[in-house]
C-alpha cells in the first residue's frame, strides 16, 4: 500500500493515477477527498497533516509515503507513518531550499531535516515552479483573453506536474533512490511572455500578455501567501540565481526521457482557457 497526500492536488492526483494504473495499492489522502475524486480500486481517506493523529487510519497497512510540505509537525507524521509499518517517504519539498536557504524556504527545510532524521528511506525532490501555476491565468483568458504576470522576460524552467509525479511514482516503487535530493526542472527556461503563447497557440486564440509592476503583483499575491512567501516567491520570479535559471537533468535521469516542454502541458490542459 501506498499512501499518497495531498491527492487532490496538480502533483498528488496524477501520482495517484500513475500508481493505481500499474497495479499498486494506493490509499488518496486529503483534507477533503471521497470515493468519487479518485480512480476505482483506490481507498480515499480524508484527513489533514496539520492533525497527525488523525492519518493514523490511512497508514495501516503502508509501506511507503508521498509526503507534502504542509501542517507543523512533520516528525509527528513520520513517526505514526514508520509506526504502522511505512519504510519508504518521498518528500516533495521547492527548489529555494537549496538556492535560497532560511527565509520563505525555513518551512520546507524543516521538513526535509526530519525526512532525513526519521529513519526511513527517503527521497526529497526540490520541484522548481510548476507548469500549473499558469491555471492563474484561467478566469482573466477565459474572460477577456488578458494573461497578467510581472517581469516578462524573465525566463525559469518550470515542470509538468506529471513529470513531478512520475519521479515520485520511480522514487516509491523502486530502488536505488534512498538518499537522493532531485532538483526537478522542465527542459528549458521560458518567460511568462512565451507561456501565454504558448497556451495561445493552444487554444487557437489570441491571449495579450499584460505585464504587472512588482507591486501588482505582490498585493495580488498577499490575498493568499504570507509575506515572507510572497517576497521568496518574487525573488525568483524576478531575479533568479544562475542555479534557478539552470535546467536539471534529473528528471530525464530518473525517467529515461526528457522532460516534458510548458507547451505539452498547455495543449493538455487547453480545455480549462476555453
């Protein structure tokens, strides 16, 4: 059995998917989950990391974790996960754990901390920024085919989510990954200029790319983040590192192929801009 968190989510719902498609036994856990979000075969378990003790049920039977960086008390969670039998965690932690320690990342490096503490095998994947975040971009390309983002030309390898998921899939289910931290990327920098293109080209419509000030974009983003996430998060946006602007080999390392272009993933989720 694996138990998969975060299995409503862009990364966790195609984990769950990739596993039970190739015969695994897969428990989906989320704070809000049931029987219908999930594929046949597969055990839903509603349940909140930020509450240890109630993922007790969803791990009986385990023997590996897909962990998120989410509640406070990951040691909590790895200890209940080993308890009942786990021996396997894959942590899907951010690439700013490496290239912007302390600050925004703390969260997510105290996590890993105890991933590497618990006594468990262990994989950590540094995911770069996400192909999905564009989904922001839904409701102002739907309704006005405007896609608003700040520093324009500002390229960063974002990666598919599936990609994430697929490594994290190898990580739980074969060996020769303990150990390991994968600093996941797509196959080269693109701008959010190019993104909106790029999903243009895949809807068959136009899309006018807006630039935003700094300051548009923060106050759109403190609706929802914290300030320091907010600031961490512009940081890299705007003036990335030379690590951050880098593409990693490490997804075609462990897939055997390259890793999936931000047009693939925009002609796949077309549907959604309408």
């Amino acid at each position: 059995m694996i138990v998969v968190t975060g299995a409503t989510g862009n990364v966790g719902r195609t984990l769950v998917r990739q596993l039970s498609a190739t015969g695994h036994a897969v428990t989906a856990v989320a704070r809000r989950v049931q029987d219908s979000d999930v594929p046949a075969g597969v055990r839903a378990a509603a349940a909140d990391l930020a509450e240890p003790a109630g993922l007790e049920p969803a791990l009986q039977g385990a023997k590996a974790l897909f962990l998120l960086v989410a509640g406070d008390d990951p040691a909590g969670v790895l200890a209940r996960a080993k308890a009942a039998g786990v021996t396997r965690v894959v942590l899907v932690s951010s690439q700013g754990v490496g290239t912007r320690p302390g600050g925004a990342y703390a969260h997510a490096a105290g996590f890993e901390q105890a991933v590497a503490a618990s006594g468990l095998e262990y994989t950590i994947l540094r995911s770069g920024g996400l192909d999905s975040n564009a989904f922001a971009w839904v409701e102002p390309i739907r309704a006005q085919r405007v896609a608003p983002a700040p520093f324009a030309e500002v390229g960063l390898p974002f990666v598919d989510p599936d990609d994430v998921a697929a490594v994290a899939a190898a990580a739980l289910t074969e060996d020769g990954h303990d150990g390991a931290t994968y600093v996941l990327t797509g196959p080269a920098p693109t701008s959010p200029r190019e993104r909106a293109a790029a999903i243009a080209e895949a809807i068959k419509a136009p899309v006018r790319f807006v630039e935003m000030t700094r300051e548009e974009a923060q106050a759109q983003m403190a609706q929802f983040m914290p300030p320091e996430v907010v600031e961490g998060t512009l940081a890299i946006l705007g003036e990335p590192t030379e690590e951050e602007r880098a593409v990693s080999p490490d997804v075609e390392r462990v897939l055997g192929r390259p890793a999936a272009p931000f047009s693939a993933w925009a002609v796949r989720n077309a549907a959604a801009f309408g």
